[in-house]
C-alpha cells in the first residue's frame, strides 16, 4: 500500500480552499462507509471531518491568515480519501494483513489535521468565542487520536507473524489460520470463498504496478507461501503433481548425510543449528548445555565465546531440512511394499518407522495419502497380531485427524467401520486405539451417517462407558454424542441401556421425534434399574405432557411408555407426585376420546399406581390414588361397564388399594357401594382372570368387615362356586383367597349347612393333605381357618363328620408343621374337639371273675377315665397332640402359645383336675406354664394364673412346682390389675407365701 499520495498545491484563493475542503471532507466521509475492515477507525476519523465541516460552515472570516492550516487540512483529507477508496477497492486479506501500516496513515493524517488547527490565529479571527472554544477542543481531540486494529485482526497479524518465523508451520495450521482470516475479515470459512478470496490476494501481490515496497513485497510473498499449504488454497491436483514431481526425481535409497549436518558435541544430526561467535556451528541444545555449565571455550578452537550471541543458521537449517524431506519420501515410498510381507517381525518395524514419519509432520502423511496408504492400513487391522493391528489403527488416526477427505478416504474401504469396530472390542489398549479413530471419524459429518450402523458397533460404546480407563470412557461418551444426531441411533442407544440421548429427544426434539421416542420407551425391555434411573433423569414430564397433547397418537404413545415405566412401585408413586392421574382418569372414562386398547393400557397403568401406593413411603408422605368417595364409585363402577381386560385391571387396582395405608376406608366404602354383591356375581363368570381378581378382591373385603353384612349376598349358590373354584382352580392365590372367604364368613348354621351338604370338609381335606402343601402355605392356613367352624363343641355332629374325614391328625401335624396362625388354628379347632371329648368317652365296662383270669386289664383314658379314641371321643390325648402342644407354649407369637393353653386347659377342667394335671406334669406342661406369668399378655397371663390356682389345690403339685412360680406371681401382685393382683395373691397364699387374711385378697 502506498505510504502517501501526492497533491498538488497551486496557490488558490482563501475562499475557495473553505469550499474545495468542505467538499473533500464531504467526498471522503462518502468514501469511508464503503470501507469493510478498518471501519471503526474510519467511522471516528469520518466523526473529526463532521463536526470540522460544521465549522468551516459557519460564518467564519476567511481571512488570509487562514490560509497555510486550509492548505494543510485539505491535503490530509485528500490523502485519507485516497486511503479510504484503496481500502475499498484492494482485496480485504491485503487490507487485512497491512491493517497496522493503515491505522499509522489515518492516525498521521489526523495528526496533521489537528496540529493544523492548532496553528489558527484564532485571537486574529473576527469569530465568536464558542467557535474558537470548538476549534481548540477539536484540535486537542485530533492530536490525541489513536486508532487500533480490532483484537480479531491484530491476533491474525500475530499468526501470521509467527508463522514466517516458525518451523513447525503445517497444513493444519494454514487451515487454522485461514479460518481466523475469514472470521475477522467477514467472509464464508466455506472452502470456495476462501479460495476466491486468495486467489484475488495472490493477483494483487503479483501485480507488479503494485510493488513499490522491497520490504511489504517479501512479506506478502511469505505469507503467500504460509496460506498455500492450506486446503482451500492449493487443489489435491497440484499438490499431487508437485509431490510425484519431486518424488520421481529422487532415488530409491535414502541419501547419506553431509558432514556439515552432524554437531561437532552431539556427533548426531543437528535439527536447530546456531552459529556462535568462533564462526563454527553447534546443535543449539548442546552449546546452551555447554554455557550453562561453566564452558564459555569454543568446543572446536578452544577460543572464548560471547555466551549472550548464538545465530540460527537459517541456510544449514533448511539444507538438513530438505535432505530429510527428501529422504522421508524415499522411506514412505519404501516402506509400503514391506507391510505386504509375511514376515511379522519385518511389518512391525516397517510400521514402527512409518509411525515415526507420520507423526514428525503433516506434510508427511499427506504424502502417505498420496501414496495411497489407507486401503493398506485398513487390510492391517484383519491381521492376527495385535501389535500390527494397534500400529495400523494409530496411524489411520494420524490421517483421518488431518482431514475431513482422509476420514472419508477410510470409511469407503471395504468393511473398515466393520474392521475398527471389531478391535473395539479386544483388549483395552487396542480398544482405545480403535476408540479415538472413531471418534475423529465421527467428526465428519459424511462418515458420521455410517459409523452407528455398523452392527455392534452402539453396543460396545455403551459398555465402554463404564470403562475403569477414564480416557476412554470420555471418548466413548463423546462418540456417542456425535451419533446421536440419528434417531435411530439414539434408538439403539437405548436398546444398550443408554438414554440420556432419548431422554434429550423425548424433552426438546420435534413432535415427530418425539412420538418416536416414546415409542422407543414402550417397546424395549427395561430392567428395573433402568426403569428408575429414567424417571430420575426427567423422563415423566415429557410423557405427561404428551398424554395431556391434543393429538390421540401422542396420547398413545405416551400411555404405553408409562405404562411400561409404572410396572416399579417406586415409579408409580412419583407419577402420582407429578400428577399422571387425571389425565389417565379422564382417559378412561371419555370413551369418544380412546380406543379399547388404549382404555386398557390406561386401565393397566392406574392399577400399577395402585400397587405403588402399598409402599411405605406413600403412607408417610400420604400419597393417594382415589381420594373421595365419588372417585372410588366412579371408578368400581367400571367393573360392570367395561371388557375382560379393563374389568380385571380395575378389580387388580382395588386389592391394591385395599392393602395400601389407606386401605381400612377403601375397604369400608366399597362395602358401603354393595360391591359385594357384583363381586359375588363374578365369582361365577367364565373368565378366569375376571374371576380370580373378584375372589382376591371378595377376600379382601370380608377380612375385617361386618360378617353379617354379607349374609345378604352369600346364598348357597355363591358357596358352591367357591368351593368349586377350590377344587378346579390352577392359581394357588385364587384358591387361597376363596378359602379365605369361607374362614370369613358369619358362623352362620344355615351357611354351615350350606358347607357340608357341598362336601366342604372334604375339600378341606383334600386341600390339607395335597401333596405340593408346602408350595400353598396360603391355602393350608386359610382351610385351617375355615375348619374351626365345623368343630364347635355345640354341634358334635359337624365334629363327628370332621374327624370321620380324618382331619384330626392332619390337624396334630399342623401343630407341628404350620404356619403360627395354622397352629394357633389347629390348636383352636383341637380344643373345641377336647370340649367334647368328657361327654364322649365310653365309660369302661365292669369286668367279672373269669374276665378277669382270661383277658388282660383293659386301660382307659388317663384323663377322661374311659375309652377314648380319635374319631369317636375326639380324644387329644390319643391323636397324640399333647406333646406339640406343650411345644407351642413357648412359642414367640402369643396368638398359637395362647391356643395351645386353651387346649391343655381343657384336659384340667372340672372333675378332671387331678387326673388332668398328672397327664400335664408327665408331659411336662406345667413349668412352660408357670413361664408365661411373665408373658407381655395380660390375657395370657390370667390363664396361666388360673390354671396354677387349680394345679396348686393339689399338694403334690404344689410341693414340686410352687417354688418357681412365687417370684412372677409376686410380680403380678405387686404391679398388675386388682382383679390380677388377687388372683396372684390366692395362688401366693396356696403357696403358704401370704396368709389368707392379706391385703391382696
């Protein structure tokens, strides 16, 4: 760019100078707006020529005094249109790049204009004193300008800068650099901009009108040769020719180095060579080294060096250069052949060299692209050594790193995506290796579109994730983010248990990813940690918006996904927390808005809410499903309303809500709504899953419900269907469930007699001695239930029919084999039996004379003092059941240890104490009862208490169990109720431990 403009000065009158520099500064303030870079600087120097034009306007004397600073101020106005219009005209990366010899122009022409100013005779001048105010600070303003190249600008220069002087300038930093050049001068990065624009650049230099500067030409042509190693400046046509030119020309052999190229300390050749002051040259590393430890002697004269004085050796640097370029091509060219060899040892060292070449510079796998290296490369990594395959992948890494070209050259080889992604998968080292070239791959937008594809390819990423090595779990995290720019990678994604690409879809991608999204969740099988772990990362939120969407699809969709979601409790309770339940309400009941299945996968996903609402935590943070009595009607109503599938999901729903913490008025409501009865009803329908879920549901009901409310609804006809289903039923919960209901019912006669007509007691039998019991636990505990009502001691008949079916036994075993409330129901059903059994006993029949020489001594019952046996007197004695209930005396659930005392209890009553008490202390009863004094139940210790004072009456017993009972019964005494305290206090004074006449009594 020219440093100044020559302008004519003929001598012009006063007057027309005011009128040529008014239009000049008109004219240059014009020229200014069109100017791109330097615009700021010249917008504020434009900002001086105003306000100065606005005084020239003003009635200002033109006297001649005015004249020489006129003269001065419309030359520097000249001059600065001049550099205004070159800045327009000239091409923006010249404009750019002498942007600071531009600023120091426009800077001295400010300068000049404001000392000018200065130089006015204003106290001469026949001028207000507001205009010479104005002239002054507009002086001052003026020689006080600075102006500055933008940041951007200035950085660029700076590259530039660096780059003539540095060594290690390669095509990536020209790509780099160009890219800077665009953003600051304004333009497209887009490589045919770019080349466009470098193209005019070059034209400009070569202009030979235009080298007036031997100092500005050099550098352009430096700069030129800077930006020629970009992409976009130089086409692969030409740098192909100029490569093969300069390969051809050489030889086969690499050429041996010149004397002049080894360090004289070192005896290696030099990479930085340096001149010092002795004339002789050295590696710069090792002269410094030498300096820093004392030697200030020229290492090959021996003559005193100046330490502060070392001069790069430009020339011999560029020679070792060449000649290493030179024989680097010679090696790539070389190499090639080799790596088809057979001999492993040969390709491993090929490849550790050409590892070592390609890593040197860019220019040198440029070279190697040339060569066509990459299908090589691709075919290495099928070999069976693993050292062979890590050295191809790295340097398949090297080139694709360069470019976005290099990375589709390797994509399009046959199945090199197949290739790098089976290496993913061996050992970590190689994995990584195959790893970091797929993710520069994935920087292509191209070869991007194939990576996902390749089969196994997602999977492998997703394990890699959880990688001990944290570079490569970052890798393949990064990996994974550059692919799921395609839904149906972030579909596999999900597949391989990755969703944090679909949950980023699911919350802000367009309507139709959205819906397919969805759909994903709905369709892939999802453990329950991952089913927890999505609703964690915010899955809910999208999904309820889409059920409350006005598109019938998007409500599908998202219906299904919940429902596949809702299946965990912990689920279920917090999409009652973020308010799922309306809207799936309002789904299921506006039959014009759904369609059958999707009623039903709505039905279905509020009976998993259902369940989730049995979990601890709703009860503490009183979360609820149905929360009026209108919903629980609204919704029981359906029953009768709806298909199999919605019936069984709603009758699912409420057994779960009948065991949730809120359960106790669910319960109490739906009695109230006669649900019952339409339960009852379907008890008898064909379809089992219907029928199961009404049994379960019936069960739950009559649980702590009013017994003879359901008097009403149970006829003889509903207890044949469930003793039926007991007979028939495959499903164990069902079959428990109906024997439940009958263990439940009022201990109505007539049902009783409902019961046995319909061979209930046989079907008891049949479900206690069933061979698979101790898979139905459930079953045998609800039959056990259901017995006690046959074996009351007011009906003999119905016990009789219960021992003819041999139910004794089984319910002796019981004792020993049950569950606590199987024994607590054996023993209860045992005792009824022992009631009967004083009235049932044969008495024994008086022998005579010859009876007594011929037959043996016939033995009655210990207790009953007559013939007893099982079946005909109930005897529990006989059905061997006194040993297993002593057992459960000791027994931690108080409700058997209770049982098991009112059976012994029986064996003591009345005129059997003696014989009774005998049978106890032979079987070992007496200390276990002793030990429950000291039973945290009151109820049981009254009993015990009861039974001691009656034990006690007999001396014997007395004597030898007295001592261990005085302690608890003291205790009793003295901390209990008055009616315990008393009857402690009787059995204290049978003990001789108070006197008849104490206080206690």
């Amino acid at each position: 760019m020219a440093t100044g403009v020559i302008i004519r000065t003929t001598p012009i009158p006063v007057s027309d100078l005011f009128s040529q520099t008014v239009l000049a500064i008109i004219d240059t303030v014009n020229a200014a707006k069109g100017v791109l870079i330097q615009k700021e600087n010249f917008k504020k120097f434009s900002t001086y020529l105003e306000i100065l034009k606005e005084l020239l306007e003003k009635n200002v004397d033109h006297s001649k005094s005015l004249e020489n600073a006129l003269q001065t101020i419309n030359r520097e106005i000249k001059v600065a249109k001049h550099l205004a219009l070159e800045c327009r005209k000239r091409n923006r990366i010249y404009i750019l790049i002498t942007g600071r010899k531009i600023v120091k122009l426009l800077e001295g022409s400010t300068k000049e204009i404001g000392r000018a100013l200065s130089l006015i005779p204003l106290t001469s001048l026949d001028v207000s004193l507001d205009i010479k105010n104005q002239v002054i600070k507009l002086s001052k303003d003026m020689l006080d300008a600075v102006y500055w190249v933008t940041a951007a600008e200035d950085e660029v220069i700076k590259k530039i800068e660096l780059g003539i002087q540095g060594r290690n300038f390669d095509r990536s930093c020209a790509n780099q650099l160009l890219v800077h050049i665009a953003e600051a001068i304004g333009i497209s990065p887009e490589q045919s901009e770019l080349k466009k624009e470098f193209e005019e650049f070059k034209r400009e230099v070569e202009d030979a009108t235009l080298r007036k500067d031997l100092a500005e030409d050099v550098q352009m042509e430096q700069i030129i040769t800077l930006l020629k190693k970009a992409d976009a400046t130089t086409s692969l046509d030409e740098k192909e020719k100029k490569y093969f030119e300069m390969r051809n020309a050489l030889g086969r052999q690499p050429l041996e180095p010149l004397q002049s190229f080894y360090c004289p300390i070192t005896q290696a050749v030099m990479v930085d060579p340096v001149d010092t002051t002795s004339g002789r040259t050295f590696e710069r590393s090792a002269i410094e080294k030498c300096f820093a430890e004392g030697n200030n002697l020229c290492p090959l004269t021996m003559v005193p060096l100046n330490t502060s004085v070392i001069r790069p050796n430009k020339t011999l640097r560029e020679s070792i250069e060449e000649w290493r370029e030179r024989n680097n091509i010679i090696n790539i060219v070389s190499i090639k052949p080799r790596l088809q060899s057979s001999e492993e040892t040969e390709m491993l060292q090929s490849l550790s060299k050409l590892q070592d070449i390609c890593t040197e510079r860019e220019l040198h796998r440029e070279w190697m692209t040339m060569e066509d290296y990459i299908p090589v490369l691709v075919g290495l990594l099928s070999a069976k050594n693993r050292e062979i395959r890590k050295h191809a992948l790295f340097i398949l890494f090297m080139l694709a790193k360069d470019s976005d070209d290099n990375k589709e050259r390797i994509s399009k080889v046959d199945n090199a995506l197949e290739s790098i992604v089976r290496s993913l998968a061996r050992q970590i080292d190689e994995g990584k290796l195959a790893l970091q070239l797929l993710l520069e791959l994935s920087r292509s937008n191209v070869v991007r579109d194939s990576i996902g594809s390749v089969h196994g390819c997602i999977l492998l990423l997703v394990t890699m994730l959880s990688s001990d090595d944290i570079q490569a779990a970052k890798d393949a995290q990064e990996l994974l983010e550059n692919l799921s720019f395609l839904d149906q990678n972030v579909i596999e994604m999900a597949k391989a248990n990755h969703f944090k690409p679909l949950l980023q879809l699911l919350s802000s991608g367009r309507e139709n990813v959205r819906l397919v999204m969805a759909e994903t969740f709905s369709e892939i099988e999802l453990t329950d940690h991952n089913k927890l772990s999505i609703v964690k990362d915010g899955a809910l939120s999208p999904l309820l918006q889409m059920l409350s969407h006005g598109d019938l699809e998007m409500k599908k969709v998202a219906v299904k996904a919940l429902l596949q979601l809702s299946d965990l409790p912990q689920n279920g309770l917090q999409m009652i927390k973020e308010g799922a339940v309306g809207p799936l309400f309002e789904l299921l009941y506006r039959h014009s808005l759904s369609s059958p299945p999707l009623r039903e996968q709505v039905a279905a996903t509020i009976m998993h809410l259902a369940i989730s609402t049995t979990l601890q935590e709703a009860d503490q943070e009183q979360i609820l499903l149905l929360e009026s009595e209108e919903d629980i009607f609204k919704l029981f109503s359906l029953v009768s309303l709806t298909g199999p599938d919605i019936q069984r999901s709603i009758l699912h729903t409420f057994q779960a809500l009948c065991h949730s913490p809120n359960g106790l008025d669910i319960r109490m409501k739906l009695r109230q709504l006669s649900a019952v009865q339409v339960l009852v009803q379907l008890c008898e329908v064909d379809n089992h899953t219907i029928r199961e879920n009404a049994v379960k549901l019936f069960h739950c009901l009559i649980e702590d419900g009013d017994k003879d409310t359901f008097l009403e609804h149970v006829g003889q006809r509903c207890i044949e269907t469930l003793l039926r289903i007991i007979k028939t039923s495959n499903d164990v919960e069902e079959t428990a469930a109906a024997m439940g209901i009958i263990s439940k019912l009022p201990k109505d006669p007539q049902l009783n007699q409902w019961l046995i007509k319909a061979e209930a007691v046989q079907t008891i039998f049949s479900c206690l001695t069933d061979g698979n019991a101790l898979h139905k636990r459930q079953v045998i505990e609800n039959a056990v239930g259901a017995l006690c009502r046959f074996t009351v001691s007011t009906n003999q008949e119905w016990q009789k029919i219960v021992a003819e079916a041999g139910l004794i036994p089984v319910l002796v075993h019981m004792l020993v084999s049950g569950t606590a409330l199987t024994k607590q129901n054996a023993a209860i059903s045992l005792k009824q039996f022992s009631e009967s059994s004083v009235s049932l006993s044969k008495p024994m029949r008086k022998r005579g004379i010859f009876q007594c020489c011929l037959a043996a001594p016939e033995t009655g019952c210990p207790v009953h003092l007559g013939i007893c046996t099982v079946e005909s007197s109930f005897c529990i004695l006989q059905a061997n059941a006194l040993e297993p209930l002593v057992r459960m005396l000791g027994e931690p659930d108080l409700g058997p240890c209770e049982a098991s005392l009112d059976a012994l209890l029986t064996l003591i009553d009345d005129e059997r104490l003696q014989s009774g008490s005998k049978v106890l202390a032979e079987a070992n009863a007496i200390v276990p009862i002793i030990k429950l004094l000291s039973s945290p139940s009151e109820i049981l210790q009254e009993k015990s208490l009861t039974a001691l004072e009656r034990i006690f009456r007999l001396v014997e017993f007395k004597l030898k169990y007295g001592t261990s009972a005085q302690i608890p019964l003291v205790e009793i005494a003295q901390r209990k109720n008055s009616h315990m305290k008393s009857l402690a206090a009787r059995v204290l004074a049978q003990l001789n431990v108070l006197g008849q006449q104490s206080s206690f009594f």
